[in-house]
C-alpha cells in the first residue's frame, strides 16, 4: 500500500500492510498526502504531519493524532470519533459534517477551523484555541480563560469541563479561588448565565426547525 501526494503523485509512504488500521506512522510526514476515505482507524499518528492532506471521508475513529500537524487539512465528513487530537495543529482545517463525538480536541488550535454541521457530542475542547473558528458553538474569550459551550453536558471554562448544572452550583470564580478576583467571579457568573440562555435559544431553535421539518 502506498499513501501519494494528493499534488504530485509522489510516494509518501510504503508499506507491505493491506490496511492502515492500527498502522504505526507516528511522526511521518504525510504533507498534502491523499488520504480520502482512508481507513486509518486506531492508527497511531501521533507527531504526524498531515498539512494540507485529504482527509476527506477517512476513518480515524480512535486515531493517535496528538500534536499533529493537521493545518490546512481536509478533512470534510471524516470519522474522528473517540480520536486524540490533543493539542494538534488544525488551523484553517475543513471539518464540516466530521463526526467528533467524544474526540478529546483540549489544547488544540482550531483558528479559522470549519466545524460548521460537525458533531462535537461530548468532544472536549477545554483550553483550545478558536477564536476565528466556525462552528455550533459558544466561545467566551473573558479577562483569563475562555469559555466554551457545546451543550448543557459539556462546557469548559480554561482547563476545567462540566455541566452546567455544576458550574451553577460551583461557578468558575468558586473553583479559581486561588487565582480569579471579585470581579472575574462575577465576570464568569455571567458568561454562564449567558451560555444557559444561548443554550436555551438554540434548543429553542432546533426544536422549531425539527417541527417545520414534519
């Protein structure tokens, strides 16, 4: 099997394997590799760099792609469900229509990434970089973490991710005592009650939708 340049043509990669499942390519430098509808499922990519590869309808269900180089990938109604993308590069990165679900996304750089129709359900994308990102979402920058809202089961403020159940009960300003002022308490209060009421909207939304719809 053979991975090529999606440009080129050139020989990337070689190996004897009739499948990339499980396939060791950490580190490898895959740039602008074709890779569409691949099947690199549990591949180890850990360190890879896949700039600007077609990753268009590949299954990476489970990959290692920890600190990969992903910039500029298309990697358009891929499957990264359950795969470890932390603190990997996807910056201007096509993800529309990927399925992200349980994907741990924390430390990654999304600038500029495309998440519009991905599903986030419960992907954790505490501590990421997306300021410039597109996607189903809520981003608070706020004066020290940011915040983010998938759903009422997964938000994040920095580092730390729960529902927003518990951060109600225990807000940001109770859980960074040691380092969150008065007014940066009172700060995150409101940024949670304003991720409650575009929650609420959104469901709102969707719910209306789904009834036009029949």
């Amino acid at each position: 099997m053979q991975i090529l340049n999606r440009w080129t043509g050139a020989v990337l990669y070689e190996t004897a394997l009739e499948t990339l499942s499980g396939a060791d390519l950490h580190s490898a430098d895959l740039h602008s590799a074709d890779l569409s509808g691949a099947g690199l499922r549990d591949a180890d990519l850990h360190g890879a760099n896949l700039h600007g590869a077609n990753l268009h309808g590949a299954n990476l269900r489970g990959a290692d792609l920890r600190g990969a180089n992903l910039s500029g990938a298309g990697l358009r109604d891929a499957d990264l469900s359950g795969a470890n993308l932390h603190g990997a590069n996807l910056h201007g990165a096509n993800l529309r229509g990927a399925d992200l679900r349980v994907a741990d996304l924390s430390g990654a750089d999304l600038h500029s990434a495309d998440l519009r129709g991905a599903n986030l359900h419960g992907a954790n994308l505490s501590a990421s970089n997306g300021a410039t990102a597109q996607g189903d979402y809520l981003r608070i920058t706020g004066s020290r973490h940011a915040l983010i809202a998938i759903d009422a089961d997964n938000i994040s403020i920095g580092c730390l991710r729960d529902t927003l159940a518990q951060w109600r009960k225990h807000d940001a300003g109770t859980r960074c005592l040691e380092y969150y002022t008065a007014a940066q308490v009172e700060e995150y209060r409101l940024h949670i009650e304003y991720a409650a009421a575009w929650l609420a909207l959104r469901e709102a939304e969707r719910t209306k939708d789904k009834a036009n719809a029949q």
